[in-house]
C-alpha cells in the first residue's frame, strides 16, 4: 500500500549546511588537473566517467540554489574532460580503457550543461551503440556470446537522455529507445540496472528521460514498490529520493535519514554497490553472483549522488 502519512518537514538550514558540507568534501578531493578518482577495479582507478560524473551532479546543484563557491572546480573538470579523451575519440571507464557509451554520454551532458559546444558528430557515436531491440549497450560487442555489447537499461536511459537533450531536432532513435524501456520494465514499476546492484539506478533515469520526452509511464506500481522499499544505504537512499520525486512522493523521511548518515568530513560511507558484471551475462539480476561488486572507496560517487538528491528534496521542499 501507498504510504498516507504524512513526513515531518525538512529542517532547511540543516539540509543546507548537509548539502554544502558534502560538496566541500568532494571539492577537497579534486585533483589539480581538474579530475576527479573513484573505485578501484582491475583496469585501475575510473576517472573519466567518475569526473563527468561527479561534475553533473555538482553542476545540477549549482543551477539549484546558491551553494560555496564551486564554479571554479567544474569549469577545471569540464576543461579536463574536454581535452581528455580516449584514442577513438570517446570518453570511457578511465584514460587506458576504449570508449564506452555511458562514460561518452555523461561526458558529452557535462560538457553542454558547462555551455560547451558539442559537435553533432557525437550523436553518431552515441546511436553507434544502438542495438537491434532499441536499446544501448556499453561496449560495442565483440562476438556473439559478448554480454557487454548487448543492450543495458540504465545506459540505454542515460543515451537516451543525452540524445533528446542536445540533439533534439534529430530524435529518430528517441522512439525506438522508449519502446525498448518500455518493454524491458518489471511488474514492480522498476527498471534493472546491468551495472549496478539496484535497480533504482536505472530507474531513475529511465524515469527522467520520460519526463524529457513526454513518454506516459504508469507510476502505480513503482509507488507501491517505492512505499514498500527501506533501502539501508546511503547510494540506494539517495537513487529512491529520485525516483520518488518523478512520481510525487515526499522525500522527507529519506532525505532526514541521510542527514544522520553523514560522515564527519562531510561524505557518505560506500558500499560495494557498482557490479563488473560477467562479459557473458546479459541479465545479471536473475542471479545471486552476477559479477564481483565494487564499493567507491573514496566515497566521492555515493557524495555526489547523496548531494544531488538532497537538494532536489529542498527544492520540493520549497516548491
């Protein structure tokens, strides 16, 4: 059943100095050239993907409400992205890594919401990832039995975002992506995430890019599934606050929760949350042991998401 209760309100100020304590954490933990660094998995640490990443949810922030001054630090990372990429051309997990579709996308809506001007070339190297059933992979696949190059739900809802926001008047592969959400989404309103071990990522987005294209999406089930849910983590508290925001559901007894979980320094504990799924399993949810999980173990992803979503709760809360 749908919770009816109703949440206490938001201590604002609180939230405020939660919020600006928490990005001051990420700010100290920028490198000079302007990158940022997280997770630790066999091809090294990830760089690229996590910078853009980290960039993004500072600068939704930022076009939010007035936080320390920042603005400094995404203009380096923005510039650092700008001028590094991979040997193709792309953006991917790290400098030694080739181009994957999610890291060229976060890298590309960075670049633009930094007022960057992006060339259309890029929207074909995005729509090159493009598979058969509309969705996207992350790689481009290798050989037959290459799970990596089939599609992915949470990359296929961040492309998709991507394409309809800086390439709108050329939105063809926009219905085949929307079709292919719509019927990869589970009978509990949720979306499975091929990385991640929640399915609230992919959600998450996925709920975002129906919103941008005016896709119908029937919130009842994912409301109850929402009510329901008492996720334990910060990372996993944070994603739901989002997914409830796009389907109108207070925010207020996670957002409280994660400001008792900050950290004194001003970050949020990580869990092993982001899965190397195995390259020849295409649907690693159906089973217990879909791959090693890897937890950010400098704590700037599980910030930066805590961050964002917190001040996407005040702005509800101030709406």
């Amino acid at each position: 059943m749908i919770e009816k209760t109703a949440s206490p309100p938001m201590n604002e100020t609180r939230l405020r100095e939660t919020i600006r304590a928490g990005a001051e954490y990420i700010l100290s933990r920028q490198h000079h050239d302007g990158y940022w660094e997280d997770f630790n998995l066999p091809p090294g640490r990830a760089d690229m993907w996590v910078t853009a990443y980290v960039g993004l949810k500072l600068k939704s922030i930022l076009d939010r409400f007035d936080v320390p001054d920042f603005r400094g630090a995404l203009v380096k990372a923005a510039a650092w992205i700008d001028r590094t990429k991979t040997a193709d051309g792309g953006w991917g997990y790290n400098r030694s890594c080739p181009t994957d579709a999610d890291s060229t996308a976060h890298a590309l809506l960075f670049l633009h919401r930094m007022s960057y001007a992006v060339s259309p070339e890029y929207r074909t190297v995005l729509t090159g990832f493009l598979r058969p059933d509309g969705g996207v992979s992350t790689y481009r696949p290798s050989c037959e039995k290459d799970a990596w190059g089939v599609s992915h739900p949470d990359v296929t809802a961040m492309v998709g975002i991507v394409l309809r926001e800086l390439f709108p008047d050329r939105d063809d592969a926009l219905s085949r992506i929307v079709t292919y959400l719509r019927d990869n989404r589970g009978e509990d309103g949720l979306w499975n995430s091929y990385w991640w071990n929640t399915p609230l990522y992919a959600t998450a987005l996925t709920l975002d890019f129906m919103k941008m294209t005016n896709a119908a999406v029937d919130a009842a089930a994912l409301r109850d599934t929402l009510s329901a849910g008492r996720p334990k983590h910060a990372f996993h508290k944070a994603l739901d606050i989002r997914c409830r925001r796009m389907v109108s559901m207070p925010p207020d007894r996670l957002a409280a929760e994660l400001v008792g979980m900050q950290e004194d320094d001003g970050s949020w504990m990580s869990v092993p949350m982001l899965r190397l799924t195995y390259s020849n399993m295409a649907e690693p949810w159906l089973v217990e042991d879909g791959g090693r999980l890897f937890a950010d173990d400098d704590r700037l992803f599980t910030t930066a998401t805590v961050v964002a979503s917190l001040s996407e709760a005040l702005t509800i809360a101030n709406v």
